[in-house]
C-alpha cells in the first residue's frame, strides 16, 4: 500500500483509474459505432468528448507530477504511463475520424473483430493499472498483463489475415486499399500501445516488489 | 532568471535560441518554396543546409548536457526540447525532399496553407523557447503555448478537409492520393511536433515556478 | 574496465552483446531471405524465432534493470539501448513477414541492395554495442559509429531513388506501389534505428570519458 504515503488531494493511482476508465469509454464507444455502422456527427462529438476528458486527466497527472515531490513510483513511469494510456484513446478516437474522413461507414465484420480485441485489452489495462495500489498482490495485475499480450499476438495475425485478404478482394480498387489498410493497421497500433503499458505496469511492479 | 547560474560557456537558453532559429529558417524557407512551387536542386540543397545546421546545435546540447553537471532544467526536458525542435526541422526537410522525389513541384493551394500554419506554430515555439531564460514572466510563453495548440487544432481540421477532398477528388488517380496523403498527413505532423515543445516548455514552467 | 564493479550475474554488457547477436542474425537471415527469395513458412518461423530470443534478451536487461542498485552506465541509457535494439530486431522481423503477407516472394534486386547496406550497419553497430565495454579505448567505437552514421545517408540516398523509380515503373499497379513503398521505407527505417543506437552509444562515451 504505497498509496498511504501520499496526501489524498494528491492521489496519482485515482487520476490513473479515470484515465484508464476513459480509454474504457472509448473502446466501448468505438465497438458500438462499428458494430452498428453509426458514424454520425453525434457519434464523432462524442468520442471526441472521450478524447478530449482523457486529455484533461493526463495533462492533470502531470501538472501534478511536475509540482509533487514525492512520487508513489518512479516519476518516469508516471509520465510513460499517462502518456501511454494518453495515447491509447487518441488512437481509437483517431481511427473513429479516420472512418468518417474516408467514408467508411458501413459495418465492416473485419473491424467488428478487431473492436472486440481492443475492448478486452484496453479492459484489462484498465485491471492492472487498478492493481497498481497494492503492489503486494499482484497476481490479477500480472495475469492482466499476460491477457493483454496475448490480444497483441492476436491483432498482429488478425491484421495480417486482413490485409492479405484485402490485398486479394479489392485489388481493383486501390483507393478501398489505402483506406483499409490505415484502419487496420492503427487497430493493431491500439493493441501495441496497450502491450506498452503493460510492460510499464509490470516494469513498476518489479520495482516496488 | 536562472540563465545567471550557468557559465557562460555552457548556455543551453542561448543553443535552443539558435536550434528554434534554424526551426524558423526551415518554415519560412517551406512556405516561399511551396508558394512558388521552386523545387529545384538548389533549393533541395538549401533545405538540406538548414537541417544540417540544426542536426549540428543538437548535437552541441546533447554534448554538452553530457558533460555538464548542473543544468537550468531538467536534464531529460533538455534532451526531449532538443530531440523535438530537431525534429521539427527534420520533417520539414522530410516534406520538402519528398516533393521532390514525388514529382509534385506544382503549386498545390492546400500546402500552401498548410506551409503558412507551419510557419505560424514554428514562430510561436521559437517565442515560447526564448521565454524559457525568464521564467519569472510566463505570460509570453504560455500564449505561445496557447497559440501553438490552438493551431495543431487547425492543422487536424485542415488535414481531415484535405484528405476527404483528395479521396473525391483522386478517386480515378491512386497514386496521386498515396502522395499527398503523406505530404498532408507529414505536414499536419509538424504541429503535433510543435505542439510536443510547446508541452514540454510548459512542464518547465510548472517546474521552476 | 567498468565491467569490473558488476557483479558476475548482472552483467549487461554479455546482455548487450547478446542482443546485438541476434540484430546480427537477424540482418544476415534477410539477406539471405531476400537475396534467394526463399520465403516459405520455414524462412518466416525461423525469422520469428530471431525475433523471439532477442525479445527475451531485452526483457531480461529491462528486468535486471530494475532490480540493479549500481548499473555500469546510466539507467535511461541502459533503457534505451534495449529499447532500440530490439527495435532493430522488431522491424528486421516486419518486413519479412509484409514481404509475405503482400505475396512479395520474388527476388527484389533494390531490397537485396537495402539487405547489404542493413546487414553492415548492424554489424557496426555490435561493433559499438561490444566496444562499450572498454570506455577508454573508444577509436573502434567511434569509428562503427561514424559507418552507421554514413551508412544511413546512403540508406536515405537509396531509398529516395527507388521511390521515384518505382512511382515511374509501376505507374499503373497502385497497389505494387503501396507494398512496396512501404518495404522501402522500412527498410531505411532500420537504418534509422541504428542510427538512434549510434548516437546514444557516443553519448554514453562522452558521459564516462
């Protein structure tokens, strides 16, 4: 429990479980809008408002990081771990845009598989950034961490199935390529860049253990 | 007015001054040369100059931080404000070099207002690193800041209007929408880029208020 | 001799050694690869084996890392280098398994060109990684660090050139140039990587000179 060291209006693990809870919020957001095919201007505010709150912790982190003396771990994994989570909703926020920019608005089942993908690990992200304030027991967070790369080894054979599928089926239309082929390869983006934060996690734990 | 603590010989404010320089030397020569769609050899080689010189200050901030035991900030923002305004000449040399090597020399109306963005965010960091020597009298700097941000806002809005155009606009053409999406997406880069200094600039501030 | 203040079973340097072992292998297994154009299901496991250990090596010193107290040279610095190595190894591994995906199986006489100048860069760059060892003799260093540093100019030169040749060549197969652009751009991207690891191994000399 190193969380008792610091002052409560100080609390790095809380800022931490909202910043995960947004990306959350996003990956959830993201699955129904692929899932239903519903990119309107409502559904890109929205996730733009995600993003936007997901932001705001961030830049709170590390504010508080830049005037905190004491730290409850190393005060680069502070700013590795915000910035990575950071960019694990401005990933899926931009692959959101990316869809609408491009037109790509009807239910691809190939982008359906990958939303599944990606809620899962930015859940358990979320689990192990949690089991953070009790490096004692980190048996749930480790397991987390294990989930979370193995969605990544998933995502990398799941983009290269699609991408040599879509090489096949739309070779007449280059444009169709581009397009997809961008999307596909920032949803596995989303999954390496929950794999870094896992490793940051388990890189903590290793220090405090 | 922390510059006073430093030896002469040693004044990071004054290397980051020149580095921000060659930054504004690289933006201001991109947008005379893609108003006037002159991408000849010597204007390749001009560009070429400029980021050999600021690769140069880089590597004169990174040498001397490596041999100098007390610094005015930082040592890791010393290191990040260096890798990222070398950064942002890099990518302007990148566009440039890729203009040529693409073939696209004409004046297209869509960089040209992009090469203006960039030359508005590029000034805005240079004002916001030379008011890093007083950080007493922040108000300069965080507007910069301010203006910096606001403009990678525009930059995301243009590059997103551009892209979609492009797509409309090519559809019959694919190798000319592979071009310039790369250019529009590089050029939306460089604000990212500028925005990441103006970040950094702004934890320096929190730091040593 | 720094080694000599590290405990027998903590050394990074046989770490480090290690990695740049398999960068090595990694590099001299493509040239082999794509000189022949032998990438059947055996050439790609083989390759992903490489990538596998050398991903073991740098989890192993990134876990050491953080269970060492007096480490030979500076944390973010032992941090890095294994980052970058294993980066080496990483994107070595991606364009073999995109020259898969993509049907690229025949032998590419620029990608065999790109093979040669990727395997003497990395077996520089092991030259510097080995030469850390003994931080006073650093002629042989500073020497593979100035290849590698040459070696990517050229991988830019050459890049550039099969760019606007293969704009020209393949003018009327979008798609041949979308695969293999990527590739090419890969391939210099390596170059880069050991470029990075160059420049943080001279910074490392200069620390401890």
């Amino acid at each position: 429990m190193l969380s008792r060291f610091l002052p409560k209006d100080c609390n790095f693990f809380d800022l931490f479980d909202k910043q995960a809870k947004y990306a959350a919020d996003a990956a959830a957001y993201f699955q129904d809008l692929v899932t239903q095919g519903k990119l309107d201007e409502i559904a890109i505010q929205k996730m733009k408002d995600i993003e936007h709150q997901g932001d705001e912790v961030a830049h709170e982190i590390i504010n508080r990081l830049n005037k905190t003396f004491i730290t409850p771990f190393d005060r680069e994994d502070i700013h590795f771990l915000a910035k990575e989570l950071d960019d694990i909703i401005d990933m899926i926020h931009t692959i959101t845009n990316r869809l609408k920019v491009y037109k790509l608005e009807k239910v691809d089942k190939n982008l359906v598989e990958f939303a599944e993908v990606i809620r899962k690990s930015v859940q358990a992200v979320g689990c192990a950034v949690r089991g953070m304030r009790n490096m004692k027991q980190t048996k749930d967070v480790l397991n987390a961490c294990v989930e979370v790369n193995s969605l990544e080894n998933i995502g990398d054979f799941m983009r290269d199935k699609m991408l040599a599928e879509l090489f096949e089926a739309a070779k007449n239309d280059p444009i169709l390529v581009i397009k997809w082929k961008e999307i596909y390869q920032d949803a596995e983006t989303v999954l390496d860049v929950c794999e870094d934060v896992a490793h940051v996690v388990e890189s903590i734990l290793v220090k405090n253990a």
